[in-house]
C-alpha cells in the first residue's frame, strides 16, 4: 500500500475544512473554539483511501494569517498539496504567503481547488480559472489541475479523487531505510494510557517496543502503541500520519516542535550554514547578522543569520549563510526551513542545509564556501574531501561525515574508497572508522620525527624514548589512537627503529655507561666544590668543555639516581648539599615558627641570586608555606 500526505493551504474561509469533510466524512475542526468562530486554529488530520491500494493522510492548516507557525509545522511531511481557493473571492493575501511557504518547504507536487463552485456563474468561474493559472506561473503548480468543486453539493469531488489518485501514482515515498525521525505536531493524553504525540513519520519504520528519545530535551522513553488512522499497529512506515503511545514520558515533558527519534542517533545543534534564498517579494534586503524566527519541521525558534559572503541580501538573490541558533534544533543535511520576520512577522525566505554541525565560520573564508559549494552540489567524493581535510589534525569519523553531509551511506562509503584509493584520505582506525587527509598524516609523522630528534639530542644517554612518551608528544586537537598508524608508517619508511616499548632514531649510538661515569664524577665535584653557590648550567658545561645540551643530559640522568637535585632551570645542587640547607631551615623554623628572607639569607650566607629560587623551590617541595612576605612550616 502506498502512504502518501495531503495537505490543504490557502486563505482563511475558502472552505479548506470543508473540502476535507466533503472529501473524508471527517470534520478536522475538533475545538469548541472552532466550532463557535467557524475558522480553524490548529491542524487538523483526516485520512482517504482510494482506489489501488493508496492512503492518503490529510493535514487540514489554518488559513488565518495569526495562525502561520501552526500552518508551517503542518507543511512537514507533506507529499502532495491542494491550494483552496474560494471561486467567489479568488486569490488573496494568504494565498499568496502560503504558496510561497510550500515552494521554500520543498513540496513539489499538487493541484489547486476553486471551491465554492455554487456560488459563481460559469463566466465568472472561467476568469477566476484564468487567474488562477496565471498566479501559479513559475511555481510548482504551473500546469497543475485546477479543478472546481462544491463541497455542498459534492459537484467536482469524483474528478478531485480520480486527479488525486493520479497524482499519488507518480509520487515517490519516503525512505523507509535508516533512523525513524517524527516531528511532533500535536500532543494529548488518553486516559489509561498516557502520553500521546501525532506526526509524520519523515523517514524509517517504528515498531511497538522502541526504545525512543525525545530531543531537544534527551528523555527517553519507549513506543506503548501506535496507531495509524484510528487504528492499532504494530508498525509505522515513513510517509505514514502516526499517533505514537510514549511510555517512561510525562505529559508536561514534550511539546509541538520536539522530535521522536531512535535513541544515541541524532543530536542537536546551535548552529548550521544553509544555503538561504530570499523571496523576490521581500519587503528589504536581509541584512548581515539579522535577527528572524526560523521554522524547521514542527518547531519555531529565534535565529541570527550570518552572511558568510556579503553583507546585504537583496530580494530574490541566494546566499550562503550561517544561522546560529537560540535554542537547540535537530537538523539534517537537506532539511528545509523557512524565514520570517520577527515584526511584523512575514516570510521573506527560505533555507536549505548544507552543514548541521559546522565550525564558527570566519566570513568570506574559502575553505568554507568550497564545502558548501560542493554540499549543493551533491558533489560527493569533493565534499568527503573537504569536510575530513578541514577536520585539520583531529580528523574525523565516518558517522560525522554522515551527519555534517547528509550523503547516503552506500554513496559515502563509495566516495571514500575512491579517495583512500587515490591516497588523498587515509583511513586511521577500524572501529570507528577515523580519517586523516593525507597532508595531516604527513604533518603528525613529521611531528613526531621532530619530537624523537629533540629528545634523543637532548637525552644522548637515553637508549630512546617511551611509547607512551612519544605519544603524549601528539598535539592535543589529535586523536591518540592515531599513534600506532603513524609509528608503524614511520617505521616501514625507515625514519625511526622501534625496541620493544623504546623508540630510536635509525644509526643512534648509546653513550657508553663508562663516558657517562667520568662526566657525572666531574659535575658532581664541580657542584660539591661550589657548595651553597654552585655554577649555573652554562657555566658548568664551559668548566667541562662539553655543550650545554650534553651537560643537562647528563644532569637529567644525576637527578633520577639522586645524586643532584634541580631546584630551578638553571641551578642544581649537590643533594647532600642541599640536604643541609634544608635541615638547617627546619630546624630554624621548629625553633622560631617563622622566617623572613633577610634571615634566611643570614642563617645559610646564601645570596638573593640563590635565596630566592631555593626558597620557592621549598614552597614546591612543600617544607615550607608562604604567608605574606614570610615562610612557615608546612603542617605534616
């Protein structure tokens, strides 16, 4: 059976509700409300089955011009549309609005219906018909049936269904693959069972039991039941008008515009980059940071839009741009929006996305019109390309290149491989699947090759260095598990020789223990001879004739055996030296609780060059705790 969506539009009192109960046997206007004032206020649902196995689900919008955000949140989902027009009183202003906000939702196809047909004269009918026409020129409706009809009399309503059911047999349906995504679009409770939503399924399939969420706001819950037209089913196919029983989720923890979706799958955002058309009917120019309430599925929010490369949009030019969102919204690559002015409040334009999950973008930056130019176009291995070579360092998985592109899986997974094949990505790990460009790649092994240099130079004693060294030396934006890739190509193209858990340099030779004994007996001398004032680094290494780097090498490995403590970058201290220095200070502070450093310089005979850099070095080692210009002994 095919499941398709029928939505009403046009201006208010053209006999929309009408046409539907004459169509159905349904009267979509259930409020008391509406029954007084004789207009609709909130969406209304029918359904009609005709012949050859087609079921229609009908959303009845209200025509009045207040009412346009609950019209909008019923345009989503719809496959095909009747414009209403009254054939007494022709096209008015909310047709025209109307019109304009199903051409920027995307819906494609549909027919225009001049109700009313029993109050008119035929000569009267066949001008309004003529206007009619010529309204709908260079719209989707060019060349649409426009078919007269009474919903009193039923005169018209056989040749409305059989154009109906034409209509539905050159209609795709929605994709029934993948995730289900349900905007909400009413919600009640029913005694007994609970939480109720209704809404369009857009894509996948539903079962009884789902373990379901509930974004924006996460909640989490399960499907209880389901109903599609008044009765009970197992299953929701997308295309299809479903009433969903929510188990685990209370009344007041859902709302119109949230969205029901598999658990873990989707996310929101705040911000997404669009491709933004601006109706030729705009009454100004959109201006660079403009303030406007954004309409996406079922759901409203307030939104900056941000020209990534002008300033001014004029009436009917397109863009590229950036809105940033005051609330989190749930978007997909390829969804549709619309654009309305805060006040007063009018439609001035629509947007497709591009991006639902982009950077902050720097305007007019190449690289970001060059992704969204190729998101556009559907350009498929050009966009892969783009969004894992701007992904810098960190790279990317191929569950984010799904989201941020909206290419189908099969063709994205495509598109890659040709990549990988070309050597422009590499593949970095296999669960998740991360890829690099292959500039990146090259700029990490060049970086850990520098990185494996400066300390092997620095460390001549050191046999190499840690695996896990090496890999805490990856820039933090990158992804450790990167390394092992990255040490296994560097090892097969011979730049590094790995040990064990020791990475080398090819051709590096150990200083042997016996040349290291002679220099760290010389500097331990030179540092005792020195006593409280021993030499700084480079004059320490001049004293031995070697260089500053060979001196701190040899430094670094008297400090792990203990024999030399480092108290500042440049100064260390024979530890038995230091040892009384400190004994001295505690003895002193255990005696008279306190020390300035005037008398710590008198107790050790230490200059300032010296007493300051081994008073703070005790504040370090935590002997010692500062209180104003004084030390203390910090409590054990």
């Amino acid at each position: 059976m095919k499941h398709l969506i029928l939505g009403t539009a046009g201006h208010i009192d053209h006999g929309k509700t009408s046409l539907v109960k004459a169509l159905t046997g349904i009267d979509t206007d259930r409020l008391k409300e509406e029954k007084v004032r004789g207009i609709t206020i909130e969406l209304g649902f029918a359904h009609l089955e005709l012949p050859g196995d087609i079921t229609f689900g009908i959303v009845d919008v209200p025509g009045h011009e207040r009412f346009i955000r609950t019209m909008v949140a019923g345009v989503a989902g719809m496959d095909l549309v009747m414009l209403v027009i009254a054939a007494d009183e022709g096209i008015m202003p909310q047709t025209r609005e109307h019109l304009d906000i199903l051409r920027l939702l995307g819906v494609k196809r549909g027919l225009v219906v001049l109700t009313k047909r029993d109050r008119v004269e035929q000569d009267w009918l066949e001008l309004v018909t003529e206007e009619v026409r010529e309204f709908v020129t260079g719209t989707f409706l060019e060349g649409a049936p426009i078919i007269a009809v009474s919903s009193r009399s039923g005169e018209g309503l056989a040749c409305l269904t059989a154009e109906l059911a034409r209509l539905a047999e050159g209609s795709a349906t929605k994709d029934r693959e993948g995730n289900f995504r349900l905007p909400v679009d009413r919600v009640f409770t029913v005694a007994g069972f609970g939480t109720v939503v209704t809404g369009t399924l857009l894509a996948g399939t539903v079962t009884v039991g789902d373990e379901l969420e509930l974004l924006p706001s996460g909640h989490r819950g399960r499907v209880r039941g389901i109903q599609v037209h008044g009765s009970a089913a197992e299953q929701g196919h997308a295309g299809q008008r479903l009433a969903i029983n929510l188990q685990g989720i209370a009344l007041d923890q859902v709302a119109r515009g949230d969205v029901v979706v598999p658990p873990a799958v989707f996310r929101t955002t705040r911000r997404v980059d669009v491709r933004l058309d601006h109706l030729v009917s705009a009454p100004r120019a959109l201006r660079h940071r403009a303030r406007v309430r954004l309409h996406a599925g079922t759901r409203e929010v307030a939104a900056q839009v941000v020209l990534l490369d002008q300033d001014r949009l004029k009436a009917g030019e397109t863009a590229y741009a950036q809105f940033r969102l005051a609330e989190p919204l749930l978007l997909v690559s390829g969804d549709l929006c619309l654009l309305r002015t805060v006040s007063p409040a009018a439609t001035i334009g629509g947007a497709m996305v591009l991006d639902p999950f982009p950077p902050a973008r720097r305007r007019r930056g190449s690289d970001a019109l060059a992704l969204l130019a190729a998101l556009d176009a559907a350009e498929h291995q050009r966009t892969c390309a783009l969004i894992v070579s701007q992904s810098l360092l960190s790279g990317i998985s191929l569950e984010e290149i799904l989201l941020r592109s909206g290419i189908p899986r099969r063709q994205a997974e495509t598109a890659l491989q040709q990549l990988l094949a070309r050597g422009e990505l590499v593949q970095m790990t296999r669960e998740p699947r991360m890829f690099l460009s292959a500039a990146a790649v090259a700029s990490l092994k060049q970086l850990l090759g520098e990185e494996l240099a400066a300390f092997m130079t620095a460390t001549p004693l050191a046999s190499g260095i840690s695996r896990e060294e090496l890999k805490s030396r990856l820039p933090r934006r990158s992804d450790p598990r990167f390394f092992a890739s990255l040490l296994a190509d560097l090892e097969q193209e011979g730049t590094v020789v790995t040990d064990r858990e020791l990475v080398r340099l090819p051709g590096f030779v150990r200083r042997s223990a016996d040349d290291h004994r002679t220099m760290a007996g010389r500097i331990c001398v030179r540092l005792a001879e020195r006593g409280c004032e021993p030499p700084l680094v480079k004059e320490l290494a001049a004293s031995l004739g070697c260089t500053e780097k060979e001196c701190r090498a040899h430094l670094a490995t008297l400090v792990r055996e203990g024999l030399v403590s480092r108290v500042a970058s440049d100064l260390y201290y024979d530890t038995a030296v230091l040892d009384g220095i400190r004994e001295q200070l505690v003895g002193f502070l255990r005696e008279r609780n306190e020390i300035t450093p005037a008398e710590f310089r008198d107790l050790t005979g230490l200059s300032r060059k010296f007493m300051i850099p081994m008073l703070e070095y005790f504040d370090q080692q935590k002997v010692t705790i500062r209180v104003g210009d004084k030390r203390v002994l910090r409590s054990r």
